[in-house]
C-alpha cells in the first residue's frame, strides 16, 4: 500500500502513517513468532522490563513505564502470575506496597522468546546500514521526546494526572 496516494496530506501526517503501518507489520510479524512458543510481545516486554530495572518495580512504576493504565497491567500481570512468569512480593519496607517479582519460569521464556525474536528483528532491520540504524534511532529518540511533550501538554489540558488515567 503507497501511503504517499493522500496528495492532500501534510509531509507530518504522511510519516505518521508510514510509522503506524511499519508498526503494524512489525507487531503482528513479532505476535505471530511468538505465538510459536506460547508467549506475546506485552509478555516479552514486560519480563524485560522487570528484569532490566535497577530495583524491584510495583504495578504504578510498571504501569508508567509501559505507557498503559494500571487496569490493564493489572490484568496483564494477572494472567502472567497464573502461567507462572511473575509473582507479587509484599514490600518489606510498606506493607501495602506489591512488587513484581520475574520466576525461574518467566526468565527461562524470556530468554527463549527473545532468541526466537532476534531472528525477525535481524531480517528486517539487517537491511540497514549502520549509519541508518543510528539515524533512525535517533530520529525516534527525538520522535518520542516530542511525544512526551505532548502528553504533558495533554495531561495538562484535560486535567489528568498521568499515572492515574484510565
């Protein structure tokens, strides 16, 4: 599909959706390989992010850090803790505080579906050189700075706290 057909769109509004159909295409590629080992993209991020934080995250931090509403993390760690992949942890410091703690199990399913990723991950970006890929990067760098700004602005705008949305 030629996204450059709209004449009448802006140069913003022709990038925004080349972004969305390229992220389109690399979900559903990713959900489908993973599907092959029972496992799903929000799974695989979210067993990254617990294990890449530098300490224990609660629901709130993990909320903010997915860019979800607690409702759904909650639902998504629900269904994580029933297979086995996180546990909850009381907060020996607040008892009223939960944290999200990777298994053996999760860690284990990590590793495999991000070895089995790897290989998508490289075909389609293999088609870059390594100055694109650093252009790229950057350019979503500076893409997702804007993006925060807007939020803020959003935030702002509709008076609603940004961990408290639903």
């Amino acid at each position: 599909m030629n996204i450059d057909r709209h004449l009448n769109a802006s140069p913003e509004e022709m990038t925004f959706r080349a972004l969305m159909m390229t992220w389109r295409s690399l979900f559903y590629m990713m959900e489908t390989t993973l599907q092959e080992i029972d496992m799903s993209g929000p799974r695989m991020w979210t067993l990254r992010l617990l294990e890449d934080a530098e300490s224990p995250l609660t629901m709130s931090q993990l909320a903010e850090r997915t860019a979800s509403v607690k409702s759904n993390v909650t639902q998504l760690i629900d269904r994580m803790e029933s297979e086995h992949l996180v546990r909850r942890v009381r907060n020996p410091d607040d008892r009223r505080s939960v944290f999200i703690e990777v298994t053996d199990l999760g860690r284990e399913r990590l590793a495999a579906a991000e070895t089995i990723a790897q290989s998508d991950i490289r075909q389609v970006f293999g088609k870059l050189k390594p100055f694109e890929l650093e252009q790229m990067r950057d350019y979503l760098e500076r893409l997702r700075g804007g993006v925060v700004e807007c939020e803020a602005v959003w935030h702002q705008r509709h008076q609603v706290e940004p961990d408290k949305q639903e």
